[in-house]
C-alpha cells in the first residue's frame, strides 16, 4: 500500500528530477493550472484508491507516483495507490464489482471492464476528450474500450509482447536476425537448442507472456477461436496446424517451460540461461537499470534486443499484446474525482514522461505519442511503438465482451496449447475439449 | 405500628410471564447457552454453505445476487459430469472380445464431460489418498521415535513441528524456488554430484508436478500427525510394556499388541481432520503450480476458484464444483463418524 505522504512526495521529486523534463514545481504548477481548467471538478473531500498492477519497471512507477502526487496536490484529493501481482487484480476487480465496495479505481489487463460492464462508470467525455486533443484513439483502443456505444474504460497503455533475443546466440546458431515467418522461426529454435543455448515460451498459466504467444501461434496458422459472429470455429484444420507446429517449437524449448508464469523467462534471460523468449521489453530494462554497477547485467543489455512476431500462413501480423484498460467503478463516491484523474495521467506534460520513464514497456493508445523521444532515442525499443496499432484483441474475430475475458480466464487456448506440447492430450482431444468449453462460453 | 404494616395486603406477586419463566426454566437454560454458538455455526457455516449450494443450481455470474440469477436445475452438473458417448456396434463388440482386444472394449463408451473438472477429481482424490497415506506412514514413524528417550528429545520435538508453523504460502514459495526448472538447489546438487546431467524438470511435467506437490504437501502435514499422535503415545501406560517385556514380547510385538490398538482412537480422529484438510488443500496448489501444467495439478477446490472468481463470470458452476465435494468430504466424515462409535476402534478390543 502506498499512502501519498510527504515521504513519497519526495520520491516523487526525485523520479520527476530523474525523467527529466520538468521539475517538481513545474509539474505541480502545470497540474494546479490543469485542475483550474478540466471539465472534471473532484468532489468535496474526494478520496481516490487505485489498484493497480504491480510495476516490472521501477522508473515506470516512479514516474506514475510523481504524477499521482503532483494530481493529489493541485487538487487537493487524498490518493491511495494499491499494488497487485498482475494476475491477482482481476479477481480483486471481480469481487469488488460483486459486492459493490473497494477501490475506485482499478487498472488491469485486456477486457478486464468487460467482466462487468455495467459495474463500471461511463467515460466517454473522457475518452472524446483526450482523443480530440491527441490525434485520436488507435483502433484497438476503441474495441477495449467500448461496450454498447460507450466508453467504459481507456486502454492507459499497452505492453508490446516481443520477441526478446541475445543477439550473439542467434547469430552463433546462424541467423543474423529473427526469421520473419513460422518456418524460418522454427529453424531458428532448432538451431539454438542444436548449440545447447535454447530459447523458451512460457507455457504454465501465465497470462501475459503465456496468452501472447499462444494465441499469435493459433492466429498465424489461421486459427480462431470464434468468427465474426461469436460462433466458435476452433475446431479447424487450421487449429490442428498451429498446434503441431507448437509442439515441434515445444520440443527445442529450454525444459520446465510448462510450469513457467509471467516471471521466469525474465529470471532466466536475466541469468544467461536463456537465448529467446517472448515477453516485455522490461528483461532489457532491468538489464539497463543494473548496467552501471554490474558489468556483466551491461554484457546483457548490449547484447539484448528485440523483434516482432513471425508471420505464419495467415499472412498478415498476428500479435498479441496487453493492453491495460483502466476503469471506474460505479459505486465509487468519486466520480468526477476519478474521470479528472484519468484525464491528467493522459496529457502530455504527464503522459510523455511516463512513457520515458517506462523506457518502451508501456506504448501509448492515442496517435499524438508516436512522437514521443523514447521510441526513437534507443533504436532497440523502437519496435514497441506500434504494438497499440499492430495488435489484434481478445477474442481475435469475435467480441471483445465478456466472453473473450472468459476464454481468457480460463486459459482455454492456453491450455490446450500446453496438453497438447506436455504430451497429456493428443491434439484432437484437446481440440475438442477446448472446442466443448469454448461452447459453453459462447452460447 | 407493625401490626398494621403486617396487616398491609401484600403487593400481589406478578404472574412470572413466559419470557421469565423461559429464562430459568432449566429444560430452556440449555438452549440460552447454546444460542451463541449455533448462531455462529449458522451464520459462518449453514448459511454460506446453502448459499452455496443454492448458487450451484443457477447460472450466476460475477455481480449477480442470488436473486436476480436463473435457476437452472442441474445443467451445472450436467455439464461438469457429462454423459455417456457410446458407439456401440455388436460387430466391433464381438470382434474385440474375440479378438482379445479387451483394452478397447472401453473406448467403445466414454464420458463426455468437463475434461478439466474430471481431470480434477482423479487429482484430487489421487493428491488426497497417496499425501495421507504418506504421512500417517512418516507420522506414526516420527511419533515413535520421538516417544524413545533421545538427547535433546524436547528441542528435537520443537523443531518437527517447525513445518506446520509456517504458513502454508511461505513454505510453497520456498518449495517453488526449490523446484524452479532453472535455479533449482535439488537440480543444481544432483548436476554438482554428477547424478544428473540436465535441470530436473519438476514442475513442468505432468506425473512429477503430482509428485512434487505431494511431497510439499506431506512436509508440511506429517508434524501435525507425529505430534498428535506423539501426544496419544504418552497416554499408554509403562505398566503394559513392563508387563509385556516379562512376557518377553518383541518391539513389534509391543507396537502391534500394545501401541497400535491403544493409539487407534487418535488415529481416527488425526486421519480425519488430515484427510478432510488434505482435500480441500488450495493455498499450496495455487501458489506452486496454479494447477499447470495444463491442469495437472487442479484440485476441485482451486478448480472451483478459478472458475467462479478467476474465470470471472460462472459462480454457478464454481458454486457446483465446491458442492461436488461435498459427498466425497462426508463420506470421509461418516466412516470415522460410526467408526469412532465402534468399540474395536475405541478401545482396540476384538469384540464390537
């Protein structure tokens, strides 16, 4: 829990002083002239708690905590920032949306608001708002933050999931860069477990790397979970393709990937232990944050890079990557104190540096950002600028409602990706388990 | 004059109302002193436990009172059980059983269910059976040895019970660093001592995720069964060993004939609790595993969360799978229920 006191206050200032561009009183004059202005006036004694997932880049939460601070002051509003592992905060959400009580604000994973959207605050002034000033919403934005007509929550960012690399191991198996499709791919995998360095996806239930590469693999083949129209499709010659073609990128992984969360690859990248993974760019930032004082976490960052996606017969880019939608909850008593909250963190005297400050792990939903100095200032993190526009969006053809948060949740691709490459199922008969829950979720 | 203050008709005594009179009545005073604790029981256990099972036969979602959720009847268990597919063909029944092909006599039936909530089941039952075996086996063990005069025998007994006092999520962290695929200490030893040439992969393969969570959760149950039966050992008289050593009996002769019979009221009691906690063990699983790999490890239990709060939507469902254990739980409470009624069981004597 993090109270804004003075203490954090001070913390704030620094990692303000640290980012750069403005100081403190800067900030706060800018913040106090902002509050004048905004359409949104906090309620008498506002008080705002703000659940969130916990940070994987210190100066990422640095520079949120200085903008929480600098918000707090101009506008007089008390701010609680609370921090969930990221898979805790969507049953914390759902049971605060059941019983009606607990923070005001909560900031999770993709179609999070979608649970529940009737639980959650209309921000479509919000929204129109900030995409009027800032050259519009990216399309993906729009299909995670719209439910019926309006706005029930803003994409506050999203997290590219790339291909992470050591560029001396892949060029030792034979390969300048990583193969632009799945065939190339493969042989890439092949080759780096035929040098003893393998790479690895995380395969247990880890819904953030885990989901991304699954659901890439099942798209690049052409596969989907439901059409257009919701009807489900999964049980396809394509679906059949994609997961033999899983299993033989399986069999050169790096052992134990099957138990794997969202944080062993970065322990085990980190470590030297792996060659290539999928995840963040948050492996290169902590290897960058260490670099000064480590001379071996500095071998790493140079040696650390990052690539998009493999096309696969599908032919056109399969991503998928985290967004991370922030919602207000209807029976918050700070309505109007949380819609100026997320306005704030959206402008650009805030914005831009919270994007230095998350140095490529979080790309913005609004267009104006493109400009933003950090996609250029390190060409490794220049591939994340685009994630927000080259993902495709839970529930891939079909809707982003409440359904694909199910599918999701219940790591229906996943895990039939994971019986499939542990050797538990034979494909047809994770197929069609996978296919039965998918028509159960989707009736 | 007190004659006259005698005299003074005495203020009639109020007919006791009934309230009063249920105050002190004493068949009543037994109930006033039970109040307390039934409304506890029912307010932390009847109610949500019915609540429950009332959710089970509707298809609520997240945000959804009971109220305003359908009824559907028993579509949730339908649904989690399944049915029986059967393509039965005399032709192929015939020839398989001519054939000696008894194997696929089976695959000629087969339930179509929820593979995940079938999966759970078998691995809840498979957890529950082989972690209790093993630790009554390790318990009654410990329990025996620490019941013999050793040195230090009061630092010893502190230090078995280290496992229990920990709490369950701080000793899965420890047991999840311990069977990490990459910086295992079991996997880095076994490579230092040449027994392996490659990290074990414990969590990451079907079979030795069972194992692995097995072997956590016995560490961490055998101390509560060797103190408590540790406990139950002290009550045996010396005067029966003594006895028995004139009548020049064997250690196991002793154990089988005096210890055994003598401690099996206990082990009732201790199997009981141990089982019913076993079963519905969550914390370890959920920490250590999550129930990966691809739902190897899933017990009914973290199943049930996953479905009704992770999953986000199906308390209905979530709701059926916790009520699906009910049956297995009260059986478990039954045998040693009318067990413990038993005089064989209570006193160790042949007769019942």
């Amino acid at each position: 829990m993090k109270h804004v006191n003075r203490r954090s206050l001070l913390k704030g200032a620094a990692a303000a002083g640290a980012v750069g561009a403005m100081s403190q009183a800067g900030l706060l004059e800018f913040a106090k002239a902002w509050a004048q202005a905004a359409p949104w006036k906090p309620e008498k004694g506002a008080k705002l708690t703000i659940l969130r997932w916990k940070r994987f880049v210190q100066s990422e939460e640095d520079a949120f905590m200085a903008l929480v601070a600098a918000f707090s002051k101009a506008t007089g509003v008390a701010m609680t920032v609370l921090n969930e592992s990221l898979d805790d905060v969507q049953p914390k959400a759902s049971v605060a949306a059941n019983t009606g009580q607990g923070p005001d604000l909560f900031w999770g994973l993709y179609s999070l608001p979608h649970l529940f959207p009737t639980k959650v605050v209309d921000v479509t002034d919000v929204a129109t708002y900030l995409g009027k000033k800032y050259g519009g919403w990216v399309p993906s934005a729009e299909t995670y933050g719209r439910s019926g007509g309006k706005w029930i929550a803003l994409p506050i960012g999203y997290n590219g999931n790339v291909i992470n690399y050591r560029q001396s191991l892949i060029a030792a198996a034979g390969h300048k860069e990583v193969p632009k499709d799945t065939a190339g791919f493969l042989d890439l995998m092949k080759a780096l477990k035929g040098k003893n360095t393998p790479g690895g996806f995380a395969l247990g239930r880890a819904s953030g790397d885990g989901n991304a590469w699954v659901h890439w693999c099942l798209w690049a083949f052409g596969g989907n979970v439901v059409d257009a129209k919701d009807k489900v499709i999964i049980n396809s010659p394509e679906t059949v393709k994609a997961l033999e073609y899983a299993q033989q990128l399986y069999a050169n992984f790096i052992p134990g990937t099957a138990s794997w969360n969202d944080s062993f690859n970065n322990k085990a990248f980190l470590s030297g232990e792996l060659s290539l993974t999928n995840n963040g760019v948050s492996i290169y930032a902590a290897a960058k944050a260490d670099a000064g004082k480590d001379p071996k976490m500095k071998a790493m960052m140079e040696d650390t890079n990052h690539a998009l996606w493999p096309v696969g017969p599908a032919g056109k880019p399969t991503e998928f990557h985290v967004a991370y939608p922030m919602m207000i909850m209807r029976y918050s008593k700070a309505q109007q104190a949380a819609k100026a909250f997320m306005a704030f963190t959206l402008e650009a005297e805030n914005y831009d540096k919270w994007l230095i400050g998350s140095v490529g792990y979080l790309t913005h939903p609004l267009n104006a950002y493109d400009k933003n100095p950090v996609w250029t200032s390190d060409p490794k993190l220049t591939v994340c600028r685009d994630v927000a526009k080259r993902t495709l969006t839970a529930g891939g053809l079909g809707s982003v409602g409440e359904r694909a948060a199910s599918a999701l949740a219940d790591f229906l691709v996943l895990d039939m990706f994971a019986s499939v490459c542990t050797g538990r199922t034979t494909i047809k008969d994770a197929v069609s388990v996978a296919e039965r829950q998918a028509k159960r979720i989707y009736r | 004059m007190p004659e006259a203050v005698l005299r003074e008709p005495a203020a009639p005594l109020k007919p006791p109302t009934l309230l009063s009179r249920l105050m002190v009545n004493r068949d009543w005073l037994g109930f006033w002193f039970m109040l307390p604790a039934a409304a506890f029981l029912v307010l932390f256990l009847a109610y949500p436990l019915a609540l429950g099972i009332a959710y089970s036969f509707t298809d609520a979602k997240i945000g959804q009172d009971i109220g305003s959720a359908n009824f559907i009847g028993i579509e949730n268990y339908q649904w989690l059980i399944g049915e029986f597919d059967c393509k039965w063909e005399w032709a192929a029944f015939w020839s398989r059983l001519f054939g000696g092909d008894f194997g696929a006599l089976g695959a000629l039936c087969k339930i179509v269910g929820d593979d995940q909530f079938h999966l759970a089941v078998f691995n809840t039952l498979f957890y529950t059976i082989v972690a209790s075996v093993l630790k009554f086996a390790i318990g009654l063990y410990l329990a025996v040895l620490l019941n013999n005069h050793l040195p230090f025998r009061a630092v010893i007994r502190a230090i078995v019970l280290v496992p229990f006092i920990v709490p369950t999520v701080l000793s899965a962290i420890a047991f999840w660093w311990i069977f990490d695929p990459q910086f295992s200490i079991v996997s880095w030893s076994a490579k230092q001592m040449g027994l392996a040439t490659e990290n074990i992969n414990f969590l990451g393969e079907p079979w030795n995720a069972r194992w692995s969570a097995i072997f956590a959760n016995v560490w961490r149950g055998v101390p509560f069964i060797a103190i408590t039966l540790l406990a139950g050992l002290q009550t045996v008289p010396p005067s029966l060993y003594e006895a028995s050593t004139i009548d020049g009996a064997s250690r196991w002769q002793m154990f089988r004939y005096i210890t055994y019979p003598l401690l099996t009221p206990i082990i009732a009691v201790v199997m009981t609790f141990s089982v019913l906690f076993t079963f519905t063990d969550f914390q370890l699983i959920k920490v250590l595993t999550n129930g990966g790999p691809a739902g190897s490890t899933e017990l009914m239990a973290t199943l049930s969360f996953n479905r009704a709060i992770l999953g986000g939507q199906r308390i209905g469902e979530g709701a059926a799978i916790s009520t699906a254990m009910i049956p297995f739980l009260l059986a478990c409470i039954l045998i040693s229920w009318f067990g413990l009624q038993r005089r064989k069981w209570q006193q160790g004597e042949a007769n019942d």
